[in-house]
C-alpha cells in the first residue's frame, strides 16, 4: 500500500485543524459563505426573470447565469445537508450534542473542502457579470448588482433621498427601515448600482448580506469575505473588529451596503466599522426591518420606506405579469382587487405577479382572487 497519499491526506488534515480550530467555527463559516451564494443567485435569477420579460427572448450570457444559479442552489442544498438544516430541530440538536471527535474531524474537512468550492463558484459569476450590463458600469470598483428596473414615485422619491444623502457629507450612516416584503433590499441595491458610477466619491463601494443566523462574527466574516481579509477563528471579537478596521480604512473613501440587519444587539464600532470616523468620506448603508434596530440606532439618518398607493400597487401587479392596453381592461378591476389585498406591500405583488405572468384569461384572474382570499 502507498503510503505517501496517506501522509498527504494527514497534512491536509492537520492544516484544516490549524486553520478552523473548532467544528462551531467551521460551521459558522461555511453557514455565512451558503447564505451569501444564495442571495448572490437570488439577485441573478430576479435579472434573468427582468431580462426574460423585457427582451423577450435568452441571451447567450443570460443562459451561462441560468445555469450557474442553477448549480449554485444545488451547492447551497448540499450546504444545507452537510449542516443539517433539513432536518427537524429537535433530531439535529440530538445529532450535534452526540457526535464524536472524529466524526466533528470528518466533518470539518468536508465543511473545509465545500468552503472552497461555495468560493470558486461565487468567483465564476463575477466573471459572467463583468461583462457591462449596461454603460453605467464603474471600472474595477466592484461589480452592479442584478435587479429589476425601478418602478413607481414611492420608490423614485425614496432613492432620490438616499442619493442625496450619500452625495452629502454631514452623515456618515445611513437606515433604510420598513416591514418586510417593502422593497429595502431592491431599493439599496439600485442605491448601490447608482454609486458605483461616483468614481470621483468613492474609491470602493461593497454590498454583504447578513448571514441568517446573526452574530457579530458571522457579520465580520461576510465583510472580510468581501474585502479579501483575514481573519483569525481564535481571535477574539475585538481583535477581529481591530483587523477589520484598518483593513477598511486602506480602501480610501467607501461604501458600505449592509443587508437585513436583523437583531437589536447590532453595534457596527463592534464588529469593526468605525464610519464616520473624524475627517473621513466613508458612509455605511444598511436596511433592517426590526423596529428595536431602528430605535437604537441613534447616530443613524433613518429613513423609512412606505406601503404603495393602490393606484401603483395595481401598476406594479400588471406590469410585472406583462399585462397591459385591452387585455387589462378586460380583466374587469380584478387584479386591482389583488393588489388592494397586498396592502401595497411589494414584494406580496410581485409573488403574485410572477404566477399570473402573461395570464390574460379572466377565469384564472377570477380563480387567483379567489385563492388569495382563503389563503
């Protein structure tokens, strides 16, 4: 038997134990890079679905980000298998208080070798995307983000004053708060397309969403993921936020997009965004739906999003189910109906209008009412 594949498998083995020194470590790790592959193929498959209605027919480039997202959700359910997510909670408890060393070992390497597969697959779209999508693309400043064209005066009014903000520099932090479901992150992130072209403003601009399970390490992590820094497992949090800091103030001037924070223990000096400090040109951007985070947040401009007006909630209804002219009129109000039932809320629009796309039988309008009214 040769046992020179062995030795290597045993270093490659010690490394990995060296670098994620425990299983709640690595774990934690490869939770935050699945949740950022899932909303990174979640903001493409929302283009392709914009792009598909627009011109009507697959572009070669759409059909390569079709099938990236497409291997991207299948490496995200073998993130959610190797962790258990898909399994009840009591029987996953059970599972991790009874796992032995050597299974926490096995399982490390393979939280270790998926860790870099989930990175090699988030690379590969980047490459798709820096292709313009269109003029407006900012050179080497990071990438625009996908997402559907903006719709509305709610949302035209809301951007206009976050621009004029950013644009300013007596605020250095900015909330975007309202319900979910609103249009935060759609918002923010046509706030971040709309930066990119401030070459002059901004040396960096930077998008990271909060990992589902909030903590401030798994928040320091998905920001060190996106400005090539690193940081240590052992470290404690505010040798971390220490890293983190002077890596952030080498960018020069930046943005910072922060989506979904969630949890009203958030404390950005914590986790090692001092903006704005004295002198400095930087901004932080987040959203967040917990009114506890909007209260606390004192030295933040907030700025909160309302619900639509009936009138655009049926615009945005017909327009994205590319309704429009004399099929609407024959509809007969009913998706006015629908959207009245949304409360205005966009994000229950869009649902709905993404199941009636192209849908110009009145009976299948009456039948969706219908169902909306038991649900």
């Amino acid at each position: 038997m040769n046992s020179f594949p062995v030795l290597l498998d045993t270093v490659s083995f010690l490394d990995i134990l060296i670098k994620a020194e425990s299983f709640v470590d690595g774990k934690r790790i490869l939770e935050g890079k699945a949740d950022y592959l899932r909303a990174k193929i979640e903001d493409v498959e929302g283009a392709l679905f914009s792009a598909s209605i627009q011109h009507g027919k697959k572009r070669k480039r759409d059909e390569d980000l079709f099938f990236w997202a497409t291997k991207g959700r299948e490496l995200v359910q073998v993130a959610r298998s190797l962790l258990g997510h898909d399994g009840p909670e009591k029987k996953r408890k059970v599972e991790e208080q009874s796992i032995s060393y050597l299974q926490a070992c096995a399982k490390l390497v393979k939280f270790h070798k998926l860790m870099k597969t989930l990175s090699d697959h988030e690379e590969e779209v980047d490459v798709l995307l820096s292709c313009p999508i269109s003029d407006e693309q900012g050179p080497g400043r990071g990438n625009f983000i996908p997402v559907r064209e903006l719709f509305g005066h709610v949302a035209s009014d809301s951007l206009e004053q976050l621009l004029a903000l950013l644009r300013g520099v007596e605020i250095g932090r900015i909330a975007i708060h309202g319900e979910i479901g609103i249009g935060k992150t759609f918002l923010m992130k046509h706030l971040h397309n709309s930066v990119l072209k401030w070459e002059e403003r901004f040396d960096c601009v930077i998008w990271v969403t909060c990992p589902h399970q909030f903590s401030i390490e798994g928040v320091q992590d998905a920001i060190a993921a996106a400005v090539k820094c690193e940081l240590c497992s052992d470290d404690d949090v505010n040798k971390r936020a220490e890293i983190l800091s002077d890596t952030l103030s080498g960018l020069g001037s930046f943005v910072l997009f922060l989506d979904d924070v969630p949890e009203s223990q958030f404390c950005p000096v914590e986790i090692g965004i001092l903006v704005p400090a004295e002198g400095s040109k930087s901004k932080l951007v987040l959203t967040t739906r917990s009114a506890l985070v909007s209260e606390k947040l004192g030295c933040f401009r907030k700025v909160h999003l309302d619900r639509l007006s009936d009138e655009e909630a049926c615009e945005l209804l017909l327009n994205e189910a590319g309704i429009s002219g004399r099929s609407a009129s024959l509809l007969k109000g009913i998706p006015n109906l629908l959207a009245k039932k949304c409360c205005g809320v966009p994000l229950m629009i869009t649902d709905i209008a993404t199941r009636m796309c192209g849908i110009d039988d009145i009976r299948e309008w009456r039948n969706a009412l219908f169902e909306f009214g038991k649900s």
